[in-house]
C-alpha cells in the first residue's frame, strides 16, 4: 500500500505525529511519501492508497495557510480516496480538526479517522495517530 503524509508545522508538535505515523508505516512495510504541505506534490499524494494530513491549529481554529493551500488543490480531487487527518492545538478544544473533518467528508473521502493532540503529542496521541495506518 502507498501511503502519503503531508503536514504543515510551526513549533514541531504536528511534526511529531507525522513521524510517528510514517513509523508505522515503514515498519508495516507500505510504500510511503512524506512532505510538508509546501512542498508537497499533488499528483503524487492522490496516486495514494491512503492519505494523511497534518495541521497546526491556527489563528481561530484554522488549518495552517500551507496547508490550507494546499488542501484546497486536492479537496475536488478526494472522493474515493481514504484520508485521515492529525494536528496540535493549544486553546479551544480541536474544532479545527471538526471542521476539516467535515471538509473531507463533503468531498466524498473515505474518512478513516483523526488525531489531535494538545500542544505537545503525548504518548497515547503518539499511539493514536499510529493506528490511521490500520
């Protein structure tokens, strides 16, 4: 199985998750492609199996502006596909990973879950963003 991850991050804790998982994924053998969402290539990341996204929270509970970017190239593209979406936040209480959640299934993805850890991943954020690959 392909899989693609492509994050956004400003102090490292979405970074965290998005290593954790490519982790998983390497360590269960799948085919894996990893890139922030600057410099993520969108061809590629739809040629996946399964695609993971990460963002910080931002401003008032929205996606990073890269990611936000780069999220609106390919959401037209995502029916069919199954995508799972992970990130940090630090005040409030994660709606923006409800809201894009919310963007994904509109776009007719196969929504395979979410992770968001707050501020810093935590072992069991760790262990949670881990189990997308499933």
């Amino acid at each position: 199985m392909k899989v693609a991850i492509v994050y956004a991050t400003t102090t490292g804790n979405t970074e965290q998750l998005a290593n954790a998982v490519a982790e998983a994924a390497k360590s269960a053998g799948h085919e894996l492609s990893i890139s922030t969402a600057d410099n993520a290539d969108s061809a590629d990341t739809l040629s996946a199996d399964l695609i993971l996204l990460g963002s910080p929270a931002m401003g008032a509970e929205q996606l990073d502006d890269s990611m936000e970017t780069f999220f609106s190239e390919i959401e037209g593209s995502l029916s069919g596909k199954k995508v799972g979406l992970f990130g940090s936040y630090d005040w409030g209480e994660g709606q923006w990973i409800s809201d894009w959640e919310e963007r994904v299934k509109s776009a007719r993805a196969v929504f395979v879950g979410s992770v968001k850890a707050h501020l810093s991943p935590e072992d069991a954020d760790l262990e949670a963003v881990k189990k997308l690959i499933a």
